[in-house]
C-alpha cells in the first residue's frame, strides 16, 4: 500500500519528522517525511495495509509532547516509488 499523509497542527519546529522516522522504522514502513513551506508536513508512506493503518493510527497521536496533529489529508497514490528505507527530507 502507497499512501500520502499531509499533516496539519503543530507539526514544526517540534521534532515532528524525527518521531515519525523512528515510528516508521519501529513499524516497518518506508518512505519519507518533510516540512512544507506552509507549516505542515508530508510523507510518503509505503508498506501493509496493517503496517499504514498502525502508523497512521499512532500518527494522530503522536508520542512527541510538543507536537500536536490536528488534521492528516490522506490519500492512496500508486505513483509513489518504492522505498528500501524510511528517511527524513531536508
């Protein structure tokens, strides 16, 4: 499954990407996460249908203290390549 998530909230400046890497490692899933120019974040997420719904479970509550998620847009997108790792896009 090839999904992108864009998350609203305070999402930076947080550590916001770091936790989801770590999340998205702890899972299994690959794929990236960056910061937009207007304040939210994107990833690309690929991995199970088990493996997103998990990731996108605990993405809505995120384990970081300062962060605070208050909308994900997501959507399946075929067109996402595979990934053989999770990384963080600067």
């Amino acid at each position: 499954m090839k999904m992108h998530f864009n998350i609203t909230g305070r999402v930076q400046g947080v550590g916001f990407r770091y936790t989801t890497y770590q999340l998205a490692v702890e899972i299994g899933v690959t794929g990236t996460v960056k910061n937009e120019a207007d304040g939210s974040v994107t990833i690309e997420a690929v991995g199970t249908s088990e493996q997103i719904e998990q990731f996108l479970t605990r993405l809505k509550n995120p384990q970081n203290p300062f962060a605070k998620v208050k909308h994900i847009e997501q959507y399946e997108d075929p067109t996402i390549k595979d990934f053989d790792k999770f990384s963080v896009v600067y």
